[in-house]
C-alpha cells in the first residue's frame, strides 16, 4: 500500500457534509481560543502581513526591470558610440546624411586614423574586440534582466517592457554605420515599380542606372527575392516617402521605424497570446522577444523585414486562438509570400485544423475552404506583379539557392577544398576566390558619399587583378566544379534532414502547442542544418516562437543561440585567406546551441532512467513485502 492509502481511505469514509461540519468547527474552535494566545485579532494581523508582504512583492516587481533597463541603455549608447568607426560597418547609416560639421567633429574627437580605417585594414582587427565586448555585455545584461522578472513577476505591465525596447531602439535607428546593406535593397524594390514602373520580380536594379540610391546597393544584378508582401509594403513606404519630400535620411528613417513598430507590435501580441494560453509565462516571454539584443540590432538598426514576417505569424497564432482559422491562413498566405521558407510551415497548419476537426465532414470543409483562401490570396498578392512562370525565376537564381556563406555548409566546403589543395588535388580555396568587390564608404575614406563612383572603382579593381594574375582561368573553373559538387552533396543531406524532422513534427501534432514547437525546430533545422546560406538575423525567427514555448529547453537554446550568433559580425572575414579563427567562425556561432542541445538531451535521458530504475525497484521491493 502506497504512503497515502490510509489518508484516501479515510477521507473516503467522510461525507462532504460532514467534512463541512468538521471544517466549520474548526474555524469556529479557532477563533474561540483566547486564553491561549491565538485571537481573531492575531489571525487578521496575519492576513495583513501576507496582504503586506505581496504588496511588496509587487513593488519590487514594478522597479525590477528599472537597473537592468538602464545599464542595457547604456551599453546600447556604447554601442551607437562604436558603430563610429567605419571599419566595424558594412553600410552607411542614417547619420551618415547629417551636416558635415558632425563627422569634423568626430573626426576631431577620436582622429581620421581610426574614423576612416579600411575594413580590410590589418589595424582594423583590434576594433572587432570591442564590439565583442559590447555584444557580450549586451546579452550578459539580457540575461540577468529575464532571470529579474522571473523572480519578480507582479508588477511588471506591458507598458513598461514596450516602453524600454522603444528607448533601446533611440540609438540603434540613429547608428552612423549598419551591420547589413539590405536597406538598401528595399529601398530600390520599392523604387522600382513605384518611381521606375518597372517590375522587381524581372527586372533588376542595375537596369535602372538613373537612380540615384543604386550605388549603395549591393546585389545590383539580383531581382527581388523576397514575396510580393514585401513590394506590396516597400511600395507604400516609397509612396510616402517621396510625398513627404524624399531624400535618402527619409528612406532609411521610414524602414527603420517600420522595423521598430512592427517589433513592438510583436511584443503586444506575444503578451496577448501568453495571457490568452499560457499566463504563467506572459511576462518572460515579452521580455524573452522584446528585450533580446540581436532582435532589436536586426529590426531598430538594421531593419531588416524579418520582423514583418514574424508579425504574420504572430498573428496567425492569435487568430487561431480566436478560433478564426480562415484569417489565420491568410496571415500566413501572406507570411510565406513575404519569405518563404513560412511556406514549410503552411502545411502543419492545415494538419492541426484536420486533427482538431469534429467530424470528417468539418474536416473536408476545412480542406476545401481553407485551400480556397490560400490559393486566392496568393493569386490576389501576387497579381500586379505576375509575368508568368519567369516571375518564380528569381527563387532558382537567389543567393540562397546558388552560394553558401557564414554556414556549417560553407565551412565544410572550403575544408573539402583546402585538404584537396593539401595533396595537389585543386587550388587554394581562397586565394582563387578574390573577386574585385564594390568598395564600402570605410575603404573609401573621406570622399563623400555624392561623390562615390562605384562603378569606375569597380573597373579599376577588375584592371589591377587583371595585370597582377591573381586568378587563374582553369584554377577557378576546377575549383568551381569542385566546390559545387560538395555543395550538392551538402544540399542534398541537408534537405533529407529538413524532410524528416518535418514529417516527424507532421506525425506528432495534435495541438496548438506541439504546433509551435513543430514550427521552431523546424525552422532551427532550416536555419542550422538545411540552408548553407546563413545570416544572424533568421535566428529572430526561433527566439519568437521559442518565446510561446517551455523555458527550460526551447527559450535557453534560443537565448545561447541568439547570445552567440552575433559573433558573426566580429569574426567575419578583414583579409585574406581568413584567420583561424574566421576560419571556424561556423563553429562559434552554432556550436554553442548544439552542444547545449545535446547537454539537455543527454541529461533528460539520464533522469528518464534513473526514474524507471526507481521504479523497478519500488515495485519489486512491493512484491517481496507483498
């Protein structure tokens, strides 16, 4: 008999009336009890002192983010103060278009020495460390502010966790230098259709020499590879903008303040969601997404669109829990129409709607109907724009389809190549990989930004590499060919992995819970795994669902892998052939996720045995007493 049997057999021989009786007596007892020291006086000052000891528990709750607030303030300050130096950018930022008396008096403050190092400079090797530094205080303060409201959680509104990420993202927009030259496509894919009339899905920037903003875009021989959503949005944004006077600082202030908005609104709808389907973890969540550092460089200093397309799914999530399944298909619709790997998503949806339906019946409904919007909205999105079959072109010919860069993929590659070189099998990996590239504002120095002329610098570099030799034509074809036969191989494993880990996640869904948590591995193994074209800010995509799921597994991993995945902008390559530790810079930004993941996994399957060791002998000690 188990410890609790004679208690369960007792009560079972108590009615509930008579256990009403007993409790009333009790009280009754109790409160009668003055001659011995317990009153009904003494039994109030204890309701007064819990009453107490809560209220303060909640005032310590409303001032627990105010320290951590400050200090992340701070560092982000220290951070806009960095981004100075134009060796740690990659592309002008939005105060690079202020009078020229703010960059004297820059210049004036730190020295031209250090203000208008080359990127490829070896002296601007030293400078990464500091923005190591920074990064590492960044998510060392994040993380002691999220274990501050777990211990602290009443008190805490949500004006105040919005309130601060908007502070935070004062000096991210203001940045002098960004981390990512995106903006600048965006802002041509906007121009396109809406100054040029042209279409961005065929034709690209480059056919638009007249533009005045085309020498700060970097993909000039790319057409968009982002959905029709994001024309749809960047049209508006240039619409706007031109009627409000355009100007370069006007583009940039435009799409950083979408980026800023549409994170706040992300918070808002993860603090509705958590409050609708798991309270108990409202608050950290919030924080989880809101506060994290490489969500709020990504969004308020680089702007990328990552942020639209979580709102999307954000918002899918929220009208499910309305029960809305048709407008929840369509914020997903348009999701993947803004990036597309949401399309990988779309159909775990739809088995979780079969899965939950009442009757086969409501499930064939569900099918029909929920095909129907899908198919339109795509159609309705996508009409102004669509050429035929040669609209798609562009996703075979997208650098994620074609190249590998910042991956496991891209390390295994070039270690392929460089032991082949090793035993004369094919040349060097790097050195015949030097390419005549646009030069930045940093390599530039001090000629203003009107007066760049990219294309002449590009031909005088394609000269110079010319007369030097430094490739060679059968050199780069054979490491060409090599090269792209182990990234087949790599493709080809990678999108067997991705297979299964969505089929497992197809086979396991049954409610909206193991959805999300479906939809974050699945992504984590896109992002990890599957893709070998790899940039920091896709990890924002598993930190905000990771923010709806357990704490223990899913959130620590997105928190490691977020804390670590910046350290791409300090060991991303100044020269070449790259340093040891550029080398292997795969390795420092997904290796610490891994192996924490591989941590939990070994420990959950050692508690699992211990616990079924224990009960094995609980049970045979049973049947030796029995």
């Amino acid at each position: 008999m188990s410890r609790d049997g004679p208690t369960l057999a007792y009560r079972s021989r108590v009615s509930t009336g008579q256990q009403l009786l007993l409790a009333g007596v009790i009280i009754r007892f109790v409160a009668m009890r003055d001659n011995r020291g317990v009153k009904i006086t003494e039994v109030r000052n204890a309701k007064d002192m819990v009453e107490t000891t809560c209220s303060a528990r909640k005032a310590r709750g409303t001032h627990a983010l105010w320290l951590p607030g400050l200090v992340l303030l701070g560092i982000y300050l220290l951070f806009f103060a960095l981004l100075h130096l134009r060796s740690l950018g990659w592309a002008p930022g939005l105060l690079f278009n202020d009078p020229q008396y703010y960059w004297e008096f820059v210049e004036a403050l730190i020295g031209p020495k250090h203000l208008f190092i080359g990127r490829e400079d070896s002296e601007a090797l030293q400078y990464r460390w500091l923005l190591a530094g920074v990064f590492l205080m960044l998510n060392a303060t994040f993380l002691a502010a999220l274990l501050r409201v777990r211990r602290y959680p009443g008190g805490i509104s949500l004006r105040s966790i919005i309130g601060w990420a908007a502070f935070f993202s004062l000096p991210l927009i203001l940045l002098p230098n960004l981390l990512s030259n995106d903006l600048y496509s965006y802002i041509l894919f906007g121009r396109i259709p809406a100054i040029h009339g042209g279409n961005p899905f065929i034709e690209v920037p480059a056919q638009f020499s007249e533009d005045p903003y085309l020498r700060l875009v970097h993909w000039r021989q790319m057409a968009s590879v982002y959905g029709p959503v994001w024309i749809h949005i960047s049209y508006a944004l240039t619409w706007c903008v031109e009627m409000l006077g355009g100007g370069l600082w006007l583009y940039q202030l435009a799409y950083k303040l979408i980026g800023i908005i549409s994170h706040l609104i992300n918070i808002v709808l993860i603090w509705a969601i958590l409050g609708r389907w798991k309270p108990q973890q409202q608050l950290w969540g919030a924080v989880l997404y809101g506060w994290n550092p490489l969500a709020l460089i990504e969004f308020a200093g680089s702007a990328h669109n990552d942020t639209i397309m979580i709102t999307l799914l954000l918002l899918a999530i929220w009208l499910h829990l309305l029960r809305r399944p048709y407008l929840a298909i369509l914020a997903l619709v348009s999701a993947a129409l803004l990036k597309w790997v949401v399309a990988a998503l779309l159909p775990l949806y739809g088995i979780l709607l079969l899965r939950e339906a009442r009757s086969w019946r409501e499930g064939i409904r569900l099918t029909l109907l929920g095909s129907a919007t899908a198919l339109s909205a795509s159609l309705l999105i996508y009409a102004p724009y669509w050429e035929g079959m040669p609209t798609l072109d562009v996703l075979k010919e997208a650098p994620p389809s074609t190249m590998a860069i910042n991956s496991l993929g891209d390390m295994v590659i070039h270690e392929v190549q460089y032991q082949r070189w090793l035993k004369g099998q094919g040349p060097h990996p790097w050195e015949v990989s030097r390419r005549p590239v646009l030069p930045t504002l940093a390599r530039l120095g001090r000629i203003p930004i009107d007066d760049m002329n990219l294309e002449e610098q590009f031909k005088r570099e394609q000269r110079v590499l010319s007369n030097q030799q430094h490739q060679n034509t059968s050199e780069v074809l054979l490491r060409k060919h090599q090269m792209e036969a182990t990234e087949k191989v790599l493709r080809l494993l990678g999108g067997g992995l991705f297979v299964l880990v969505w089929l497992w996640w197809a086979w396991q869904i049954r409610s909206l819970d193991l959805l999300v948590r479906g939809w974050a591995w699945v992504l984590f193994t896109y992002v990890v795994f599957s893709s070998i074209w790899f940039w920091p800010w896709y990890v924002t995509w598993f930190v905000a669902l990771a923010a709806l799921l357990d704490w223990r597994r899913t959130a620590l991993t997105a928190l490691v892998f977020s804390a670590s995945v910046v350290l791409l902008y300090v060991t991303y390559p100044t020269e070449k052939p790259p340093l040891l530790l550029e080398r292997y810079r795969a390795l420092l930004l997904f290796g610490p996720p891994l192996v924490y993941l591989a941590l939990t996994m070994i420990f959950r399957l050692n508690a699992r045995q211990t616990s079924e060791t224990a009960a094995a002998r609980e049970s045979s000690t049973q049947l030796r007493t029995g």
